[in-house]
C-alpha cells in the first residue's frame, strides 16, 4: 500500500497542502446560475454551445457513421471511455469517494467506540483536519481500507447505494448524483444513439461506481471500469459470498486505464474523454488506434458556476495532458464558454 | 506457478495419464453424421429435440419474459453466463488451448535451435509424448508460458487469430472453431433476442478467445472473460504497447468464476450454462439470485457424434456437480439424447 494506490482508491494528492479546504475557488450551487439555455429537440447537445468542442463531435460522429465515408467505423469498433471524476461529475473541493470515506467513519463509529481515541478515526470524527493531515498516508490509507473493505460485495453495494441516495455535498448542498455534466449526459446519450458503446474507465472504485452509474449515465454495470480491490469467494453455510479484501487490485488510473482497457474492453476505443494528466495514457491509447478516433479533454474553467483548476491542482491536475492535447491537436472543451449548461439542475 | 495455475491456463489435469491419447471413447468427424434434423423456422431452437432441457429453457425465457409474470427480470438483469470448453465447443482430447501451445512450439523453433537439445520444447518437436510427461507441471508451465507471453497484446492477438483460421483438430480434421455446438449457437440468439446480455466466462485465456468468439458465437470481445496474465504497458518511442508477462492474474475456473463474474460483469447471472465441475461455483452464484434463474449443465452422452465422458475424465470431469445437479432440480442436458445436431456442418 503506498501513495499511489492510496490515490488511486480515495483520489486526494498529497499535495494538497489543507484537507477539507483546499480549494482556492470560488463557487456557487447550480441553483444560482443562469438558465439562458434553450434546447432545441433536434439539437442532439443542447447544453454545447456552437463552438469548436460541439462541431468536432459533430463532424467526427457524422464521419464515422457514414458507411460511404472512408473513415466508417462498424458497429463492434465504436468504442468509447469515459473517465468520471472531473469528466462527467465535479471533483471539488475532494474526490466525492473522499467524502464518502469520511462518511463511513462516521456511520461506523457508534460500532467502534475506542475509534474516540484511536488516530486517524479521532481526528475524522473532531474534525479535526490538522491532525488529520499529521496521520499522514498511513493513517488516510487505514481510513480507506477500514471503510471499503472488510464486507460482503452485496453489504458495500447496500452502503454505497444508501450513500449516494442521501449524502450532500458539503458546499453545493444538492446531492453528488445532482453534480453530473449535463453535456456529457447528452454526449454519452448522443454517442449511444449512433451505436457507440459507452464505457466508464475511472481511478474511482469499481464498486463505489457501479451501484448508480447505471440509472445516473445509463451505462451498464459491466461497462465499468474502475479502481478494485481483491475478493475471495466463500461458500459457508451453502451461502456463496464474496468478500472484499483490503488489499488493492486493480489500480486504473494513468497507465493502469490503458491496461484496464484492455482486460476488460479487449480493444481500443476510437473515442475517449477525460480532463486530468491521469487519463493521458488512455488518450494515447485510443490515439494509437488506426481507426479516426475522437479524444476529449474537459477543461475547468468556469469559478462560478462548477471550480476552476488545471497545472497546478490537488485534484485533476491537468498539465501534460494539456500540453500533448494542444501538441496534438485533440479537443479541449472549455466549460465556461462551450457548455450553457453544467448540471441538469440548470435544466429544470 | 502452480498445478491449479496451470490448469487454469491450459487445462491439462494431471490426472491424465497419457497425454496426447487419453480419450478413450470413439469420435468420428462429424460429417459422418446424420442430417436427420429439419429447421422449423418458428422454433427458435431447431437443434434441440423437444425433450426436457428444450421444454426448460422455452418455459424459463417466456416466464422471465412476459411483463405480468411474477418471475419477470427487467432487461439489465438478464445476465446469461457460458462456460466455453465443452459447453460452447468440444475439448477432447485436450483443450483446444494446448493443441494451440504445442503448434506454437513447433512455430517458434526455427527462432529457438537451442530447443532441439533443451526439454521440455525437445520432446514437443520430436512428439515424444512420455518424455514430455516425464517434464511434469513445471515442463508444461513452461510450455505455456513461453508460447502465451513475452509478446504484446497485439501480437498475440494475431497469432491466435492466424491459428484459428489455419489449425485442424488431429481427430475430427475439420477447424477447431467448427467444433462450437450448434444447439448452444442456436440457445445464445435465442436469450439475446430475448433482450439477455450474453457473456462466456471460461477458465480458457481471455486473449485466447477474443480474436474469434466474436465472429463465431456472436459475443462481443467485452463480453468474453477468461483467465489472464499479467501485463505492463510502456510507452517507449512514443508507441504505447501493452506487454503480456508470465505470470498469471486471473484464473477463472472453479472459485475464481464467481468473483470474474463480479469483478467484469458486476451482477449475478439468471442464466448460466456449463459443463463440468469448474462450473459449479458459478451455477451457485447463478442459484443464490433472488430473481428466478436457470442453471445448464451439458452432460457429453455422445460418444459417436462427439466424446462421451463425466465422472471420471481427465478433462471435463462432471462429478460434483452432476451431483448437485440432480440434488437441486438443474438441468441436464444429455447431448445425445436432447441434440439432434452437435456441430454447425451438420446443418450445412
């Protein structure tokens, strides 16, 4: 266990100096913004402005599709991944997994009353974040592992679903489900309708995703791909059961999505989307694909309405990615100014 | 590295005493067959006598089917898993997987003169069979080994697939992938017209299968899990590659079914197909869903069309869960008795 699975897992850099508030921009809820957006029901990506992002999409979906185009792709072949931090949900001010992390601590604790003066449990449920930050990663791993492992894949499953069906974000107030891309949600859905197969490959936990990615983005439980970590399967009692281990497995972020890709998906997608350094080698990946392939980079920029970070971030850094993107010409979006949309919120 | 490992890989049992002769029942290639069936069109399985395993899975899809039914399954539930080696296809006398091992062997040689005097590749090239067993696990691991790893995905992936499309059986002449049973071909369309997801889970390597199940059972690549090895991807002159290595992730057989199941598809199954007892784990993970489901085990009966074998078999063995079979109400399919037809020529 070090940093990196540890990151892979609940997502917080150890650069991030604070803990919960380590982000410098500022926001507002979604409630607050303008709903200057009208859509038009031909438009299959109302909330994408008519700039640059939205026509490449456009041009290159109408290209691929076209059976007379030299660029056709068949139906087997269209194959799209999406990252999910930062790419079709908020990321700020900490992975929303974090959250959920911190969550458990506190659910579990009447269970655990030597948690009152044991490190790091104490410090969670103080609130303490200076001392918190003194546990140090041994502590945050211990953290992670106490509240994702240790149970049954169908106890998790119940715990992630109550979760995501109650919790609140701490600064947007609506709950994380509501804090999903908009756009993206029409972009998976206008991909799908031109036969592309729409896949999750996330840092996040697999299992952390699966129980509502489903009904959020309409992609099946199998078509994610996330961080996981080991099981065993146990027969007492002529109950089959599988356990979840606190030892990592699967660590699917930067040059484990490429491989994840591969073991899961068994080829190359022609189209990817993302916006951190972590999903480059995805990016290159589906780049090296001879197939006309589509890579997407979301760029935070709006302060107001979602966060706005990129070279130097505690979360979703975006620096090497943004320099081969421009080197290469692939697709950044500006969410400022591409998107009249961010969350569905805004579209009620 | 061990015996279990092994098998996993290249499903040789060591129980086997022979190696290249250990069937001991009478095959005849299957044009020798008779071509007594009559493809009714509406019968969405033409192959299957109208006996007990037909009569099961007709009632069983039409009941999970039909909206006002107490049993139906909405459409994301209808997860079909199918074991490959003798349920989709034969595997007699050996594993198709080994004979592949073995022909890569004899390719490989000209690139390797050392082998000419080095064991275990010594007794491959000169056919030595009760040499090559006198190797032991360790000689057949690293048969496996060094003809599964040390290339790339794509690599591997062509070399699968130029066998597939050049190897014959040594018994039946014909190509292995015209030993896929027609009665199963028949039985996967059926669930998929009836809106199932369907999915091979087999203890037979994932990039062994991928090239071709597409084409030939009508699965989709992200759709086949299977037993893998490690891989390590690297970027080296700006070309991303992903490296296959001699050491094995996933064993999919047995226990390792259940938490594949889990770990690519992310819900249990309401249909599974199997043949042996590798399958039972599966078929329990299947039975332990509270949605109604269906269990098939293909029992091989055939000694004349096919292979006839169960109980004690070096490969295939259906002991156990012939057992828990009868105990429990599963279907069993007798080959003989229930397939009008085994392979696809005999419909042609």
């Amino acid at each position: 266990m070090n940093a990196r699975i540890f990151r892979s897992i609940i997502g917080l850099s150890v650069s991030c100096p604070f803990f919960f508030s380590c982000n410098k921009t500022t926001q507002t809820s979604p409630s607050e913004t303008s709903k200057d957006s009208v859509a038009v029901t031909t438009d299959p990506l109302p909330s994408w402005n008519d700039r640059e992002g939205k026509k490449a999409i456009l041009t290159y979906v109408k290209e691929v599709t076209d059976p007379k185009s030299s660029s056709f792709i068949t139906i087997p072949d269209r194959i799209a991944t999406f990252d999910n931090d930062g790419t079709l949900w908020s990321e700020q001010p900490l992975y929303f997994q974090f959250f959920f992390a911190l969550d458990r601590v506190k659910a579990m604790a009447p269970k655990h009353p030597e948690w009152k003066n044991k490190q790091p449990f104490k410090a969670v449920l103080e609130h303490n974040t200076e001392e918190l930050m003194k546990q140090g990663e041994k502590g945050l791993v211990q953290l992670v592992m106490t509240t994702h492992a240790g149970n049954t894949t169908d106890e998790f499953d119940s715990i992630v679903t109550q979760w995501i069906d109650t919790a609140k974000h701490p600064i947007k107030k609506v709950k994380y489900t509501e804090l999903v891309f908009q756009p993206m949600l029409e972009l998976i859905q206008y991909l799908q309708a031109n036969d592309f197969k729409t896949f999750i490959v996330s840092g996040g936990g697999i299992e952390f995703m699966r129980p509502w990615t489903e009904g959020v983005y309409g992609i099946p439980k199998d078509q994610v791909v996330g961080s996981s970590v080991k099981t065993q399967y146990d027969y007492n009692n002529g109950k089959p059961i599988i356990k979840r281990l606190a030892e990592l497995d699967l660590n699917d972020d930067k040059e484990g999505k490429p491989m994840a890709i591969h073991r899961y998906i068994g080829r190359k997608p022609v189209f990817s989307a993302g916006n951190s350094d972590g999903d480059l080698q995805m990016f290159r990946w589906t780049d090296s694909n001879p197939l006309k392939n589509f890579k997407l980079y979301v760029h935070h920029t709006d302060s107001i309405r979602e966060w706005a970070y990129d070279r130097p971030s505690h979360i979703g850094t975006f620096d090497k990615g943004w320099d081969e993107a421009k080197a290469k010409g692939w697709t950044v979006v500006d969410m400022k100014e591409e998107w009249n949309a961010i969350y569905p919120l805004e579209k009620k």
